[in-house]
C-alpha cells in the first residue's frame, strides 16, 4: 500500500487514492488531496458535501452514490459535477478520506 | 391466536417466500397475504430477447395468483402506505390490513423523468428501454425497421435490475445485426458509468475482451445528464457527446414509489436499508425485505431473490416463534450472460467472492465467465425452471443458498 504525506502527516492510502483508515483524516489534509485532484480552491459548498459525505460513511458504514447525494446533501446532481468536475462521489469521497462508494454492485 | 403475515409484491421474491412460508408454518399459526397492484407476473429475464424477436409477451407472462399455492390469499390492488408505528398497510382501494409480520419485494421501478429530456420526443420512437413490456416491444419494431447507423446502449446510473442485461443486449444486437447481413453498416456503443464493462475486476476484464471482439465500442464513466432527443445526442454531466440513432436506455431505479410515501420505511432511493445477512429491515425487527426492494450489497437480480428466499423464511419463522435470527445470507448470485451466436457465459459471486473463471456448482458443472453451448441451453431452460421450481419454492439438489467456493478458481484473482 501506498504512503503519501497531507498537511505534514504520512497516511495509508490504497491503489487508487482512497484511504486505508478514515480515522487518520484531518481537515486540514482536504486541499492538498483536492489539489491533487485538480480542484485549487475548496469553497463552502465544496465543504457541506465533504462534511455530508463523511457523516454519512460515519453513520451508516457507506458513501452515498452522485444520486443520493444529489437527494440529500442540498447540493443538486448539476453543481455536484460543476464542483467535483470528474465524478462527485468518488472525488469529494477521495477528499473526505472515507472509502470509494460503493453503490455500484 | 392466527398471526398474519402480509407479503407485498408477488414477483419472484414474495412468490417463493409465500409458498416456501406456507409450508413451513400451518394455516392455524398463520395467515398469508400477497398484495399486488396487478395480476401479471413477467418473466423478467424473457425481455432481453423480445427486441430481437426471440421471444413474445405472451411467452414471458402468467398470471401471479395461479403461482401461489392453496392457502395464500392474494390481493389485487396498488399499496398506498405502509404505517410501521402501527403494523398497518393501507392500500389504494380504501381498505387497509394489520400484520404481525410484513415481508417487502416490490421490487425497482424506472425513473426515467430523472434524467433530463428523456421522456421527451423521441421516447419510444427512436429512444427505448427494454427493461419493460411496452419498451421491449416497441423496439422489437424499431429495430426490425433499421437498415443502418449508430445504436447507443446507455445505463444512466446503478444500481439496476440485472447489472450484465444491458452487455447481453449489446452481445444479441451484434449477433441480430450480423444475421441480417447489416453488421458493417451498425455502429454499437456501450455507454456505461462505470469504469469498465463490469463492476468487479475479473469479470469486467473478461467481459470487456468480448466487447472488444465483437467491434463494441465502449464508453466509460459517462453520466448522463441530459438526452437531447432533438439532436440525438446523450450529453455528460462533463460535456461528452454521443450522437445516436437508436438509444436504448436503461434508466435510473429506484424503489416503489409507496415506500416514499411510507414515514421512515425507505432510504432516499426508496429502497429498505436492510442486515444484509439477516434480511430483516433496520427499520423495524417486525419488517423483513427480499429482492430488488432491499438496499443490500449485491445484484438485483432474481437469483438473489431465490437464494434470500430460503433465508427470510427461516428467520420469519424464528422470529414468529421468538428465537434469534440466522445471519447466514451471503449475497449469493449467479447469471448466465448471453453472449449471442448460441453461446453464454455463466457468472457466480456473493458479498465478498467476485465472479471467477473455473466451473458451477462443482469443478464438473458448467464453466464460469467462458463462452459455452452449454450455457446457452441453461439459460434457455431456465424459463421452465422457474415457472415449475424456483417460483413453487422446491428445494434443487446441488444448488444451495450460499455460494460454492469448489470449482472457482481463486488463483485468477492474482492476475487481476
């Protein structure tokens, strides 16, 4: 498994980026991931679904798919993807350091 | 005194739990109610061959309540709501029926109205679904009149009804076409969201080989998030543009739309969150859920329904009689994968085996994720299968509710 370095603290991360252990997230390792995901800028609405994502995972153990998330978090499926231009669900779960979602069996 | 236990759905799922259910408990203990908002039960997996003119409505339908045994009443009427505070369903005739114990396999419903301009002006003219009588039917028509361009196959978003059924149609539409002398003249596009042919690496691999063999182009981690029926062209949520001439689409699903109704029955989706080993609802110990209903981490697909079966009716009658429930279900599922030119491919999997190269149910049974004549023959007799062995709940020696690891080949994993 592969070990990057957020915000000065070296974390666990599997083949494709997501993490091993969500526990070993911070906040402030957000815009560095999103940076290398090609978002420069993490806004507000940016956040609420990265906090949305995370408290889901927390609660139920999976991320919500583009779809859930669009029903659910206040932010509509279109902005989703204006905001996390190459798939919401995978990247805001990338930045929120859960694992990939998966609602697609 | 006589509990009742209230089925909703008389599709494959409530069908074999009731009758499994009736002849494990008596009628003294239990009554056993099925309720359905109409009295056709569609052979499901009969649509994919109806657009190619393999098989006819009439074919695939039969009646619901002739699948129930003796001692099941069954009901015809759509379902209002269910309240779960007071173990009520009130149904859309006005009436409304108390349970002691409520088992759900409603099954998935399309959404087509989600995705913008899809039912629009080219819906069931050059725009179809297959995933329903009426569309099935209509294309049938659409594609007997085709002489030649571009046939966009597009899944909207997962999770569907039978994740391999939109590749067998591309398998099928590559062998129709040949067979009428147009394959030259036919583009085929395979628009998928996810990021190969299938979900799990071994199979999307091996089936990603075979679309590649049948000059099948594919299109991956496309969502659509807009059918302009106009122009005929799918557009991405990212700007990527897939003219067509046909588009056959498999839209969005989610649960039925009385779940919606149902104060904190469902998920957003509409669909039951579910122990997946256990089966029964985490909305209420007294709710249970089978099926394409259930919000739980495996395919929506019949086999599952068949396999839960045996499962939910062990843990019904457990919990009628107060004992702790078996948490044995490991997501079971298996399918044959037409691949067209009288051969199919077969693919087994559960929770945490993805489907592997190797043989079912035993290394001298039918191959796995290969093209064979032989798999072919079982998916053709699977029909009569059904309607005479799954649907009445009898037992098949040798095909068990869990999945069989002798046979797999576990080794491909480290290919992956």
């Amino acid at each position: 498994m592969p070990t990057v370095t957020y915000a000065g603290t070296d974390v666990v991360v599997n083949d494709e980026g997501f993490f091993e252990n969500p526990e070993a997230w911070t906040p402030d390792m957000a815009p560095e991931i999103a940076q290398n995901l090609g978002i420069d800028t993490l806004t507000d609405r940016h956040w609420q679904v990265i906090n949305f994502m995370r408290q889901e995972y927390l609660a139920k153990g999976t991320a919500p798919s583009v779809r859930a998330l669009g029903k659910t978090s206040g932010v509509e499926v279109k902005e989703l993807y204006q905001l996390f231009p190459k798939g919401p669900a995978k990247l805001a779960a990338m930045i929120a350091g859960i694992p990939k979602p998966i609602g697609c069996i | 005194m006589t509990k009742r236990i209230v089925i909703l759905g008389g599709g494959t799922g409530g069908t074999l739990t009731a009758n499994r259910l009736r002849k494990a408990i008596s009628p003294h203990e239990a009554e056993i109610v099925v309720i359905d908002q109409n009295n056709q039960h569609i052979y499901q997996p009969g649509l994919l061959f109806i657009p190619f003119g393999m098989a006819t409505l009439e074919e695939i339908v039969r009646p619901r309540s002739r699948q129930l045994h003796s001692g099941i009443e069954f009901r015809e009427t759509a379902i209002d709501h269910v309240d779960i505070q007071a173990d009520q369903v009130y149904l859309s005739d006005g009436s409304s029926l108390g349970y002691d114990v409520l088992i759900i396999g409603t099954g998935a419903v399309l959404q087509p109205e989600e995705t913008e301009g899809l039912v629009g002006p080219g819906w069931m003219k050059n725009v179809f679904t297959f995933y329903d009588p009426e569309g099935a039917v209509a294309l049938h028509q659409a594609l007997d009149a085709f002489t030649g361009g571009r046939v966009a196959v597009n899944v909207v978003d997962m999770p569907i009804k039978c994740p391999v059924a939109p590749l067998e149609f591309c398998f099928l539409a590559d062998w129709y076409f040949h067979e009428r002398g147009i394959r030259d003249k036919v583009d085929l596009i395979y628009v998928t969201p996810l990021d190969g042919a299938f979900t799990k690496p071994v199979a999307s691999k091996a089936l990603g080989q075979l679309l590649s063999q049948k000059s099948i182009e594919v299109i991956t981690e496309y969502n659509t998030g807009q059918v302009d029926e106009e122009k005929g062209r799918l557009i991405s949520y990212d700007g990527r543009e897939v003219p067509y001439d046909i588009a056959v689409m498999i839209p969005a699903h989610g649960g039925s739309p009385y779940i919606g109704r149902s104060e904190g029955l469902g998920d957003e989706l509409n669909f039951l969150p579910t122990d997946k080993h256990t089966l029964q609802t985490t909305v209420k110990p007294n709710i249970f859920a089978l099926g394409d209903a259930a919000g739980v981490p495996t395919s929506k697909a019949g086999s599952v329904s068949h396999f839960e079966g045996e499962i939910i009716v062990e843990n019904v009658t457990r919990f009628l009689s107060g004992k702790s429930l078996d948490a044995s279900f490991d997501g079971h599922s298996n399918c044959f994968i037409e691949s067209g030119f009288h051969k199919a491919l077969l693919i087994d999997f559960d929770y945490d085996t993805e489907p592997l190269p190797g043989h079912y149910p035993t290394e001298v049974g039918m191959p796995l994720l290969k093209e064979s004549h032989l798999n072919h023959l079982g998916k053709l007799m699977f029909q009569s299968f059904y309607w005479h062995s799954l649907l009445p709940g009898r037992d098949i020696p040798g095909i068990g509710s869990s999945m069989p690891t002798h046979g797999k080949h576990f080794e491909a994993l480290e290919h992956s």
